[in-house]
C-alpha cells in the first residue's frame, strides 16, 4: 500500500524549521508540482529521491528503517539508539506517522514503515557490497596527542599547491581548456594543464577542482571553440592576493566540500581525514555509491596536497575552519596562515645555464611579471624557472617588450644577468618580428626578412611537416603552407625561430582586403581573458557553480526551498485539510474509488463512490452504484477510506 498518506501526515504536523531541515535534506525531482503536504509526499516517494536520501543514510537509520518494516536486522541496536534513528529518519521523511480517526495525528505519533522506502532499501541492499559493509563495525581510531600534526608541519605543501594554482589560472588565461560532457575538464585539457604545472595529471585534476570549486574558474562558451573553462573575475582578483590569502581562499572552499556524511564520517575518525574518506565512510554510510566513495578519496587527497591536512591528520587551522567552535585558534586564521607561510623572498637567483632559482614567494606583481618570461621548470617552496627563446617570444606577442624583461630581471636578480642570458635577450630583441605569420587565400603565408632563414626553413627537418613552399609571385621572401596559422606558429616556435602572429605590411597588396592576420578570424570570436591582470569587466561568460553531482542529496537553491515550506505549510493550514481530504486527493490522483461516511445531523451514510475533483470545500463524484453524480460538503465527511 503506498506510504503517500503516513508521509504526508509526517508532513502536516511540520514546523516550519524542521520542514526546512527535510527540504534541504531531500531531492525534490518536480518542485513546480508541490503544493500541500501530500503533493510532497508524492514527489519524496519517487523512486529517485529514496534512493538518493537512503544513499546518504547512516546504518542506524538503516537498521531503523529495518526495525520498522520488520525486516531482520544485521545487528541488534539498543532502545535509545533504535528510537534516535528513527526519529531521525522520520524527520528526513523516510517514515510516516499514522493518523487518528477524525484527520488528527497524535502529539507524539510512533513512526510507521513507508513502502515505496522498504522496497527500495530492499533492492539496494541486494547488492554484496552493501549487505557486507552493514554487517562490519565501523573503525573507531584512537588518537593521542603525538599523532596530531605540528603546527608548521602543512606550510611546504600549502606552498607548493597555492603556486600549482596561480601557475593553473595563468595557463588558463592565456588559453582555456576544453570540459567533456559530464562538465569537467577533458583529458587534453589534464594533460596540458599537467604540462603547463610539471605534476602528474591526477595532481592536476585535483588543482582544477580546487579552482572549481572556489569559483576561481568558470565554463566560458564560444562559437569557435565551444565549452572551455576559463579564468573568471574572481581568479583574476584572487591572483593579485599575498599567498596566505590565496590559501585561505582554497581552504576555506575544501573546508566547504567537507559536509554531509563525509562530515559525520570525520567526526568518528576524530579528525583523520584518510581514515575517515576511506575507513569509515564506506561502513558509516553502507549504501553509498562507488562514485560518491571515490570522490571523498579524491577530496582526501586534494586537502593533503593543500596542507589542510598532514599525513592524513587535520592540522590545527584546517580544524579551525571546519569548526571554529569546537577548535579555536589563538588568533585569527589569516594571522596564524602568515606567520607559517615563508616571507616575500628578497630576489631570485639567475643562473648561467639560464635558470631562474626562486627561493621562497614572491609579491604578487613580480611573481607575475616574472612568470611572463620564463617557463616553469618545478613549483615549490623553492621554485625554478628557465628563460627560454619561446618563452621571451610568448612575452613579446603579450605586449612585454625585451627591455622590460631585462629591466624586471637586472631588479628581482640577486645574481645579476649572466652573459649567456644578456645575449639570449639580444638575439631575440634582434630578431623579433624577423618572422611574421599571417592568414592568407586559402593559404598561411610565413613572410621572412632574411632569406638565409627562410633557405633554412625549407630544408629544416622539423618544419618537413607543414610543406613550405616559396611564393613565386612575391616580390618579399614569403614561404606558404596549407596548415593553420596556429599550427605553423606553433612550429616555428618549438624549432626556435623568432616567430610571432601578425599582418604582413604588403598584404593590402598581395591579398584581399578581407584576409586577416594569424590569431585573428573566428578564433578571435572567443575574447577569453588572455592577460590575468586585465580588467575583470572584460571577462565573457557567467560565472560557473558546479551542479550537484548524480549523488547530491540537494535539491534545490535556498530560495526555492523557502518558496517550497511556504507553499506547504499553506497548504496545509487550509479549511478541509486534514486526513480526510488528503485521502480523497490521493484517490482522485490514483482513480482509486473511495468509501465515504457522510453525517448531516443525526442521518449518517456511507457512500461508494469514484472522486472526480475537490474544490471550494465540496466534493464531487460517480455514485456508480446509483448511477448519480453526487456533490458532498468536506466538512460533512466523518470517514473516508480508500478501496482496492
């Protein structure tokens, strides 16, 4: 028998607090479609939202909901736990309560089994997996004093991952990277996020999940190069932040993620988030799915990377901010964070072989100034860079001339420039704007001021790929190729030419006035943000939030579900709305005919009858008996049950 009127009976007797509390525990699958406790109650016993909730259900609850439909329990609970657990799942409407004659529910209603929510639990725990792990104890690690992480023990790693970060942003500002279809960033994306931050790719994935999960990066769509995420205001305000700021940001967001059963998960883990993501978890909470599983792994990991936590511990701030009751600090987050975090290095350390050794952070300006001319070659407490002739082109096409890098470098460098840098910077300086690439008719033309470097392009090995061929009916030296103008920029600049993007100062010539520079055209329809220290009025696209993954347990915004206890809780306070008429409106959506007891005075009756509508505090229906329609008063009915 369906559970529709011992929910919504539940329901009724609500107070607005503890209806809220339902709401944002439970998926609500047609919000539009809720209007009274029972149109409620239908929607929570959609096959989708009970298992959705029975998933984030702890094994007392399960146990309870066992007990209730007399189902034999894997292990024998006490009576204050067994009523504990199912008060608990009564409140999160995973139970009913039955009604008394008359429409009333009794002040303190015993919870009743709900079908559809036994049915359910049954098919889930037909699963191996799931039975086995009820069936466990939960691990209950000891913890002493010696076992909880130095106060500074975090710092190196805190180091480390908020550069991965700022290194991630700035990659992603100069080019997004592409997000597959379940809305995460695709494998090309990982690997040259990867390359760009010279860590494993899962390392990297954890790093874009951080940015995503602050909203340091968003979904940005254009008609040339569809869905990418891109950097977003808020990545570019945060770049511009001291490093304990930008930690705190990135903390602060994991912290965030670190709720639901996860959070109860790590209460019993005392604090050992390892343990709790991969011990306690899976037996805590039974029926939770293998992808929900390994995302609380992947978070583990991720707050290890960031020092939230050491060798698996919480560290004293990361308790701090999970809970900042149970675990004060002496002074505020932000203080403690610099006080571990190193100083702003004085300088760096310029090497001959051309290598940039950075002993500690920098501030905010130079370290991007300083990144705008060098690659990366590791990020750390320490890290270390290397100037490189595509590195200085990368900074020339940024509008960052070759005086400006040497001037940036003579300042920062504790060592000096080093001769073989000196003559790096020359020969660049010389030969920018040697070679220029720009979009032909139906051709990508390469013009080239010294002949003797186009000769060499011809025959050079790594250049055999794009098929040069000189162009015979230009008076300059200007080589063509059928592939992109991207593609041959790219080459040019891996086989160490002073190659750059531009627009060939004959092409009004030798071209139609509609052909457009290299970099230029349906790319350009995209204008992502392309320099972190832009404005972020410039920035294109809403701001991404990720959606609720196939597990979330929410249902909906804050607002829809205060627009949701609203409409409920007026439902419910309407003349004729208690037991009785929920009974009709559950057999008029079911076509299910009715037995009713009528009294008017001292004549009472029962009727048989099929409903067909309830409006104005009148009922309307099929007498098939008679063969009459009939129409009867709501607050005639003194009885109403539902047939088979």
């Amino acid at each position: 028998m369906s559970g529709s009127l011992a929910l919504a009976a539940s329901i009724a007797g609500m107070e607005r607090a503890d209806l809220t509390a339902l709401l944002e525990r439970r998926w609500v699958p047609n919000p539009a479609a809720v209007r009274d406790p029972l149109s409620l109650a239908l929607e929570l016993l959609r096959p989708d939202s009970i298992t959705r909730a029975l998933e984030t259900l702890d094994r007392s609850g399960i146990r309870a909901l066992l007990a209730l439909a007399r189902e034999v329990s894997p292990a024998p609970v006490s009576v204050p736990e067994r009523e504990e657990a199912e008060t608990s799942v009564l409140a999160i409407g995973l139970a009913g309560i039955a009604s008394q004659p008359g429409g009333s529910t009794r002040p303190h209603a015993e919870p009743v089994p709900l079908d559809e929510v036994a049915d359910q639990l049954r098919t889930l725990l037909d699963s191996p997996d799931a039975r086995e792990r009820l069936e466990r104890d939960v691990p209950h690690p000891s913890r002493t004093a010696s076992d909880a992480p130095a106060a500074a023990a975090w710092f190196g790693a805190a180091q480390t991952t908020t550069q991965r970060a700022a290194a991630a942003l700035r990659a992603l500002a100069l080019e997004p990277v592409k997000r597959n279809r379940r809305g995460g960033i695709s494998q090309t994306g990982v690997k040259a996020l990867a390359e760009a931050l010279r860590t494993g790719q899962e390392q990297a994935e954890r790093v874009v999940e951080l940015l995503r999960g602050a909203g340091l990066i968003h979904g940005a769509v254009s008609a040339a190069h569809g869905d990418r995420f891109a950097i977003s205001p808020d990545g570019i305000a945060w770049l511009r932040l001291p490093h304990a700021e930008r930690w705190l940001v990135l903390a602060r967001a994991l912290a965030a993620r670190i709720s639901g059963p996860l959070s109860a998960a790590l209460r019993i883990a005392e604090g050992a988030l390892g343990t709790a993501a991969g011990e306690v978890l899976p037996i805590e909470f039974p029926l939770l799915p293998e992808a929900r599983l390994a995302d609380a792994r992947v978070l583990a990991d991720a707050a290890e990377d960031l020092g939230f936590t050491v060798d698996g511990a919480l560290t004293p701030i990361a308790s701090a901010l999970l809970d900042p009751d149970s675990a004060p600090l002496p002074g505020e987050p932000l203080s403690l964070v610099r006080a571990a975090l190193p100083p702003i290095a004085p300088g760096v350390y310029v090497q001959p072989d051309l290598s940039i050794i950075v002993p500690g952070p920098l501030a905010p300006d130079d370290e991007a100034a300083l990144f705008g001319v060098a690659d990366v070659e590791q990020l750390g407490v320490a890290s270390s860079l290397r100037v490189t002739p595509p590195s200085l082109a990368r900074a020339l096409e940024s509008g960052v001339g070759i005086a400006e890098a040497r001037a940036l470098l003579e300042r920062l460098s504790l060592t000096g420039i080093p001769q073989p840098l000196d003559f790096l910077l020359t020969d660049v300086e010389s030969k920018h704007g040697s070679v220029i690439v720009f979009a032909g008719t139906g051709r990508t033309r390469i013009r080239v001021a010294d002949p003797a470097v186009g000769d060499a392009m011809l025959v050079d090995r790594a250049l055999l790929h794009l098929q040069l061929q000189r162009d015979p009916a230009s008076l300059a030296y200007v080589l063509l190729s059928r592939l992109r103008p991207e593609h041959v920029l790219a080459a040019l600049v891996d086989a160490r030419y002073a190659a750059i993007a531009g627009s060939d100062p004959d092409a009004a010539a030798e071209s139609p006035a509609g052909s457009t520079p290299a970099g230029s055209g349906p790319a350009a329809a995209d204008p992502g943000p392309a320099d972190p220290t832009a404005d972020a009025s410039a920035e294109v696209g809403p701001g991404h939030r990720s959606e609720p993954d196939a597990g979330s347990i929410l249902g909906a915004p804050d607002r829809t579900v205060a627009d949701l206890v609203d409409r409920v809780l007026a439902g419910a306070e309407q003349p004729g709305s208690g037991e009785w008429t929920r009974r009709i409106e559950l057999a008029i959506r079911e076509k299910r005919a009715i037995e009713i007891t009528a009294a008017a005075g001292s004549d009472v009756r029962t009727f048989r009858l099929l409903p067909a509508s309830l409006s104005g505090g009148r009922l309307r229906a099929s007498d098939q008996t008679a063969g009459v329609e009939r129409t009867l008063p709501v607050s005639a009915i003194t009885g109403v049950e539902i047939l088979d």
